[in-house]
C-alpha cells in the first residue's frame, strides 16, 4: 500500500533525515506514533498539522494491522512500515508561526474571564468528567506559582519544580495536566521570546518517568514555540490585540476527552496572570472566580 | 453571579422534560387570518429573519406564488415590485409559533392546522401539505400550483375541519404525540418520511370524515389526496414539534436548543433561556438524491422549518428508525443508524415515548445541548428536502444536511454573556 504524506513538520524532517529506524508506540484510530533517536514522529491521517506530525492523504485503513512495537524504516523521502509505504517527496514542511516573534497586545481580564467561562462549561459535558478542576495540585499550582507571579512576584513562576506536581496528573492519553502546564508554558514563553524575557524551561530529565514518553515530547516541543495549528492559531488569535479568539479556543477546546479544554485553560490562566502584571488589575482572579466560584 | 453545573443541568432536564411531556393535539383547521391574526400584507416564511433582498430563489417564488394567491397581485412582475418596494411585510413562522416546511409560506387566507399542547396551554400551527415536485414550498408558483393550494382552501380544509372538529367533540382529539411515536416504530423518521404517519392519520381520521355530512364526491377527492401524498403530515408533525420546543423554551440558564431552521440564505437556532434571540449564518447546501435531471449544481441553500422535529428528538435525529429512508434520501442503513447514534453525544436525553424498535427501544436522542455539540464538533443532522437555486421550479432532490457549526458558537458566546461572567 502506498500513500502520499501532504505535509511533515520541521522536527519530524530533522528526525527523518538522519536515516533511521523507529518502533510504534502508539496506534489509535486515524495517528501512530513512532519513537526514533530519542523523539517522536506522530503519523496523521488528515488532520491538524504540527511540528512533529506527518499528515497522510487518504484514509486510514491502511494502518490497520500496525501494532505497538512494529518497527519501521525512517528517512526523509519515505516511510516504510510493513506494507505500508509513505511517499514523503511532495510534503510541504511546516513549521509553527510561534516560532517567530511580533508585537504582544494580551486581551483584556474580562474577555480572559469569559473564555475561562466557556471551558468550565465544556468540562461540565465532557465524558471523562472534570478531572483537573478538582485537582488539588492545580489548586496548588495556581495559589503558589501564578497568583504570586500576577502580584508581581516572578520567583515561582520560573521554577521547574512548581511545575512537576501537575506533570502524569489526570486522565487521557496526555494527562490533564500534562496538557494544562503545556497551555501555561506556551503561551509564556511564546510572550517571553517575542519580548525578549526570561523563559520558564522544565527540563526534560524532570519530566522523565513522571508521565508517557509522547506528553513529554510534546510539552518540551511546545514550550519551545513548536505547536500544532490549532493551538498556534488560539495563542495568535488571543495575543495579537484582537478581541475575538472564542472560535479558536473552542476549536481547541474540542480535542480529546478534556486534553484541549486543559491546554486551553492553561493558556487563559497564564494570559491573565501575564495581563495583570501589565495594569490589568484583578485579570487572574477574574478568572479564578470564574472557574472556581460560580 | 455565575451559573453552576448544577444550576444547567437542572435547567437542561428541566427543558427537555417539558418537550416530552407535551401533549400537542389537533384542534381546528381554519385561515391564518382568524388562527394566527395574520392582517394585512404579511407573509410569514421558515428560518430566521430575512429581507425580499437577500431571499433565495425559492423563497422569491413562494413569497410569489402567495401575492397571487391571495390576489395582491396578478402577474410574478407585480408581486415582484410589491415584495421589493416592502409592500409585503415578511416575518419568521416561529414568531407566530408555526412551523412550515422549506420556504415555509404562510398567507393570511391559507388555512393551518391549529394544534393545542394540552399540558402547556400553547396553540402551534403548520400550512398544510401539498405534496411533492412542483409545489409553492419549493419556490413554484404556475397556475397548477395556485389551483392546487385554492382547491386545498375551498374542498379540502373545510373537510379536515369538520373531521377536526368531529374528533373534538367526540372527546377523541387527534393526539399528535402517541401517533408520532407509533409511526417511528413503523419505519417513518417523522420528518422525511412520513408513510406511516399518514397511513395511521387517514386511519384514525376516517371515521368522522364520513360523518362531516359532506358528499361521497367530496370526500371521496379529500381521501384520495391524503392517500396521494405521503407528505400529508409532515406540517402537522412540525406544528407537534413547535409544541414540543415550544414547551421547553425560555427555561432559565438552559443550554437546550429549542429552535433550528433555515430560509435557503441563513440558517438558525434559538436557544432556551435565550428568549427569541436568533443565531444565525449561512446556510449549508445539502447533500442527497436527485430527481431525474437535477444535480447539486441546482440546489438551492437549505431552507424550511422542518428542522423542528430534529429538535424535538425525531426527523434525522430518529433515522435508525426509519432504514427505509435511505432510498429517499441518500446514504445507508449503516449509516442511518450511525446518524442516531451520534446524536446522543449531543443530546441531554433520550426520548421518553419516542423509541426505537432497531435499538433496543432506545429513547431517541432528546434536547440538544449547545455545550456538547461545542464540545465534541458534531452537529445536528437534518434530513431535508432539497430546492431548486430558482424561483418557479420546485423540488429537485431530497437529502442530509448538517447544521452549521458556527451558530452553536455564537449562541454559546451569548449564553456566556448573559450567565457565565
């Protein structure tokens, strides 16, 4: 069977190019994801694009008989895996726009509030239930790193360890709070990088053991500006001095069982507590009151 | 002050309890002008609200095709000019509680059907039915289709109302919800397919048509036009389903969509505790089957108020029901079935009286939820009839269409305005 990948990100083109081989370690519905030389190319059938993903043409049925721990061949112009061989010579590379810098104008507390207000809506209805907001660890979080960062005190905020309470927390394939600090150090450093600030890094040799491989690989990507399209395009939509970014957040906010409401709400909270430190006064616990005190 | 979970949900429960348990039956059949007060020059027609400007082609030739019908007008150029220089007033169905399919015209001398929610006290109306093809709700408007709706007016209507009446009196109204529940069990969607519907109607309405003391002639042409068209209660379907939503609307803090409709240029919703606040954009094309020599190309943009009964928990929402369907409409029994199934992602409920036999007799899905179709990206499937792009040609195709995405959005934002911060 062979198939034609429409586009491959920039990390999986480097990965690719050295010519190696890689392992399944994850087969669902329309994506697989294969570990090589210490990272992960995530095989998309259709899809979002990202940093990591080759995005296939067609359905998926040709990978049906994959299975977890299959090995296959990896280089630049193909991907073999059993039968299935994809042609990888017409993709486009793409590459996240946060990845570049621009000038940030953070939305008011008010329409922070409001996003806030749409995702505690969406965990009302999501089947997995409302795991991270009765996590006591985001509690924690909030209280110890992002309430005093908003006031104007920035030591916790770039400590690693505040963050590692909430990394393997909750449920999901990457667990909610692997999905949550994802959305806060996004958007952080994303702001941070444009204006030339200090960055929050978590080091991976933290990360490692305290949750599934393919999250760590995706938190350490993202907080380096390497994002899928749909979350680069909530954290354009929200920080580019418009004041419409509902659409995006609810695009995002549909993934997964609750993954793209945790991101997002990691991104609300963190815009706000950056708003605050700006004028913006009461942004963050706006938000909060939102979220935890209808 | 902002709305808990528990505040919704019960709001939520509350709204779809309300839909099931309404009670529409039918209670006359008479002119709009006397049921829905209809004066003057107004037409009402399906889908949100719309200017003669911005009208699709179907819509034009309906709106037409009742200027002449009511005698404003003599010729399509003399309607034209009074639709254009705002002469005729138009305004939506759902603001009068009625309901009518595709352009969803209603004038003032055409009959309706006048139905009563005996557990809520709402009066809802439909037009009624005048078959396939060539028909003023597709935007035709010939001599032929303005003969056809006279002679509905003059020979049929006043034999359905005598019919009505007689079942009143006898105590033995004819109750809406349990007939609808039936025929889903006998293979109608109760939206697109109504075969059952208008077997059982026929069935439970003959013996007072009989004794309405018109003649054997009479009603002899009456009967024949019921058994012609399989259509004959899709209206009265509408109106049930007007009732039905209707009864669950303006509940505080509910995210239950109470209104879905389409006028072949927008396509909207209400939302409960929204009031008649309209969300709207633009409407899909849909997809299907087409009659011999029509394509998509000729498709106009959905339109009509048919989408009610989706909303009240049948119609494309019950499609595992009604396999047959697929034959009409496009796609597979497979398919059909994995329609009513998705549906439940988005609904609070699962119908009380509407079941189905195929799935166990599962309760169709009930009251959908502007949070979860937000929250998992699928959205109501509609199972709709499908119109020419122009005016004066009629129905082209029947088929599915999804509802646009876009409206759940901007209503959720208003729904957040109003509770949420």
């Amino acid at each position: 069977m062979n198939q034609k990948a429409s586009s491959i990100g920039n990390i999986a083109t480097e990965i690719l190019s050295k010519d190696c081989s890689g392992e399944v370690t994850r087969v669902f519905g329309r994506s697989t994801y294969i570990r090589a030389k210490h990272d992960f190319v995530l095989l998309l059938w259709g899809g979002l694009r990202s940093p990591v993903t080759v995005n296939i043409e067609g359905d998926s049925n040709s990978q049906s008989r994959t299975r977890v721990g299959e090995r296959c061949s990896l280089s630049r112009e193909k991907i073999g895996l059993g039968d299935l061989q994809i042609d990888l010579r017409r993709a486009e590379v793409f590459r996240s726009a946060l990845l570049r810098t621009r000038e940030i104008t953070l939305p008011k507390g008010t329409a922070l509030a409001k996003g806030v207000a749409m995702l505690r809506s969406l965990y009302e209805v999501s089947p997995a239930g409302p795991t991270l907001p009765s996590d006591p660890a985001l509690r924690t979080f909030v209280g110890e790193t992002l309430v005093p960062f908003a006031n104007g005190n920035s030591r916790t905020i770039f400590s690693p360890v505040h963050y590692l309470p909430l990394i393997g927390r909750g449920g999901g394939f990457t667990p909610a709070g692997d999905d949550f600090v994802g959305g806060v150090v996004t958007v952080f450093n994303y702001v941070a990088r444009c204006r030339r600030t200090r960055q929050v890094m978590i080091p991976s040799k933290l990360i490692h053991g305290r949750t599934v491989p393919e999250s760590a690989m995706i938190l350490s990507h993202s907080a380096r500006g390497n994002v899928d399209e749909g979350t680069e395009r909530l954290i354009l939509a929200s920080t580019g001095g418009g004041v419409r970014f509902y659409d995006e957040l609810l695009a995002v906010a549909r993934r997964g069982h609750t993954s793209g409401i945790d991101m997002s709400l990691g991104v609300m909270l963190c815009e706000a507590a950056l708003a605050q430190t700006e004028g913006e006064s009461g942004a963050l616990q706006k938000c909060l009151d939102t979220f935890w005190n209808p | 002050m902002t709305v808990s979970k528990g505040m919704v949900e019960e709001a939520n429960q509350e709204a779809v309890e309300r839909m099931m348990d309404s009670e529409p039956v039918w209670v006359d059949l008479a002119p709009a002008s006397n049921k829905m007060g209809l004066r003057g020059k107004t037409l009402l027609h399906a889908g949100p609200p719309l200017s003669w400007k911005y009208a699709s082609g179907p819509m034009k030739g309906a709106i037409i095709g009742a200027a002449i019908y009511e005698g404003w007008a003599e010729s399509e150029k003399q309607a034209v000019r009074l639709a254009q220089e705002g002469e005729i007033k138009l305004d939506c169905d759902h603001h009068h509680n009625a309901a009518g399919p595709m352009a969803g015209v209603i004038s003032p001398s055409m009959p309706v059907y006048e139905l009563e929610d005996r557990k809520f006290a709402n009066k809802t109306y439909s037009n009624m039915n005048e078959g396939i093809g060539k028909v003023l709700r597709y935007g035709a408007f010939s001599k032929e289709v303005l003969d056809r709706l006279h002679w509905m007016s003059d020979i049929v209507a006043p034999v359905l109302q005598a019919t009505a009446k007689g079942m009143i009196k006898a105590g033995a109204g004819l109750a809406l919800k349990p007939m609808i529940a039936q025929a889903l069990t006998m293979g109608d969607d109760c939206h697109n397919r109504y075969v059952a519907t208008t077997s059982l109607f026929a069935k439970q309405t003959a013996p007072f048509l009989v004794r309405t003391g018109f003649d054997p002639k009479t009603l002899a042409e009456v009967s024949r036009f019921i058994d012609g068209n399989n259509f004959t209660m899709l209206n009265m379907g509408m109106a049930a389903g007007k009732a039905m939503t209707l009864a669950g609307h303006n509940v505080k803090y509910s995210t239950i969509v109470t209104v879905m409709s389409r006028n072949g240029t927008d396509a909207g919703i209400w939302v409960s505790s929204l009031g008649n606040r309209w969300f709207a954009t633009k409407a899909p094309v849909p997809k299907g089957l087409w009659f011999p020599g029509f394509t998509e190309a000729d498709a106009n943009p959905d339109l009509g108020d048919s989408s009610i009964t989706e909303t009240a928990g049948f119609g494309g929402f019950a499609m595992a029901a009604a396999p047959a369907i697929v034959s009409w409409v496009g796609g597979s029994v497979q398919g059909a079935l994995e329609v009513t199934e998705r549906m439940y992602e988005i609904t609070q409920a699962q119908h009380k009286h509407f079941q189905i036999p195929f799935l166990d007799f599962r309760g169709t899905p009930v009251g959908i939820d502007l949070r979860k179709v937000l929250k998992t990206g699928i959205t109501p499937m509609i199972n709709t009839g499908i119109a020419h792009r122009k005016a004066g040609i009629g129905q082209v195709g029947a088929g599915t269409v999804s509802f646009p995405l876009q409206v759940f959005k901007d209503a959720f934002e208003a729904y957040v305005d109003k509770f949420g911060v």
